[in-house]
C-alpha cells in the first residue's frame, strides 16, 4: 500500500482537558508518522472552508462555536492506509456507541465535543491538509522503526 497522508484535528475539548499528548501518542503507537503538526485558532470564515458541507445544517451555528472557541491542533499524519487507519482509531463519530479502545469510545463526551475530526476520505485528507498546512510545514522523514514494524 501506499503511503498515504490525512488531517486530524484535536479539537478545543482535547485542548482544554489536556489530551491532546495522549491522542497523538495513539496515533505514533499504531506506527504512524506524524508529518506536521500546530496549533491554529479557527475564525469563523476557516470554520466555515472547513466544515463546508455543514454549512446549511441545523447544527452548524453550535459546530462553529465550538470549532472556534479554542485553539486546536493540527496534525498531518502519515502511513499505510492513513485515513482508514486513523479513522479506526478515532471511532465512530457520536462517542456514546464508540467501541473501548478508541479515541471517542475512551475519551469522548458527546457528538459535538468528539475530540478529534480525521478526514473521511482521500479527497478529504488532501483538502483539509491544504486547508491547514502549507507545503513547506509538512516533512518527509523515514522513521527508523519502520524496519521493526
């Protein structure tokens, strides 16, 4: 397979219970690489690009919000299969019916505060990092582990 790169998003309640050291050490267990990471304060019109297939839907005002009122963290993550992996390791969307062992199922509250957001798709990663990142804050490295994994 190859190497592919995605968007995750530690959202403002990661930032504000101090998690967010805990996700990404998640994310590095599974062997994947991180590629870039910061942290960015949202303004209504980011909110907005990045959540733009929300823009119409009830909930959207209460998604901005909250997307808005703390900074989040930023991470390009790298690997095999890297959206899929790292949806599977973020879990289902509403942390209620997410399964032990990911991220929403063993720190999630609710739908809104969730966590994290990680691209639902190849063409999602490569807008949403392009949205986040330009080229020149994500790095290609080798990580010498890969030889143990």
């Amino acid at each position: 397979m190859p190497k592919q790169r995605t968007l995750v998003l530690c959202k403002p309640d990661a930032v504000q219970r101090g998690v967010v050291g805990q996700i990404v050490a998640r994310f590095e267990r599974k062997g994947l690489k991180i590629a870039g990471m910061k942290m960015v304060a949202l303004d209504q019109e980011m909110a907005a690009r990045h959540y733009a297939e929300h823009l119409n839907k009830p909930f959207y005002p209460g998604l901005r919000s909250f997307i808005t009122s703390c900074p989040v963290v930023a991470l390009a993550v790298e690997g095999e299969n890297a959206v899929e992996v790292v949806r599977n390791l973020i879990g289902v969307t509403n942390p209620q019916n997410a399964a032990s062992g990911t991220i929403r199922g063993d720190f999630g509250l609710n739908l809104t505060m969730n966590l994290v957001h990680g691209s639902d798709s190849r063409a999602s990663a490569e807008r949403e990092l392009a949205l986040f990142f330009s080229a020149d804050e994500l790095f290609d490295y080798e990580l010498t582990m890969r030889e143990w994994m």
